[in-house]
C-alpha cells in the first residue's frame, strides 16, 4: 500500500506555537500584590503593611484572597486583619510550644 497522507485536523481555533504564547497569567491583582509582599519582605518582624482600600480600588475580600494566593505560591508565611478602611499585612509568627 502506498503512504497516503493524513490531512491535518481541522481546528475551531486558530494553531499557534507554544513559544508565542503567554507562559503565565498576569490577574488584575498582580502589581498590587507583588508590591505588597516586596514591602512585606522588607519589613522587620514587628511591623505590618497598611493597605488603603479606597486608594488601590479593590475590594477587601478580593485582595485579601489574593495577597493569600501569591503567598502561598511564594511560600511566604503571613496573616491579614482589616478594618473599615485599611488592610494590614504582616508575618505570620508561629506560636512557640513551650
């Protein structure tokens, strides 16, 4: 028998090669969030980062879900408190058992 060859499928969608297309997904959080755990990794134990709600536009539970997000991705141990207005970032310090 001779080599027949096989048509490509046919696609719904547009084929293009892998190096073109964007290797991560960049939300509509990620400065914000990155510049907040950059600020975090500066700061010393004793200190937490205040976050205006009203200056960044975002809402509380988003961010904070966000912050949370990138810092478990990042490995980085924190806690979050809020109030009306502010969200406060800091270092998660595990409790010492003795």
């Amino acid at each position: 028998m001779k080599d027949k060859k096989i048509p490509p499928p046919r696609l719904h969608f547009a084929a293009i090669p892998l190096a073109a297309a964007a290797n991560r997904r960049i939300g509509k959080h990620y400065k914000m969030v990155s510049q907040i755990l950059s600020d975090l990794d500066k700061l010393d134990q004793h200190s937490a980062l205040k976050v205006e709600f009203l200056s960044v536009g975002v809402k509380k539970a988003d961010l904070r879900a966000a912050v949370h997000r990138a810092a478990q991705k990042n490995n980085v141990s924190l806690a979050t408190s809020s109030d009306d207005k502010y969200l406060y970032v800091f270092r998660h310090q595990p409790r010492s058992t003795a």
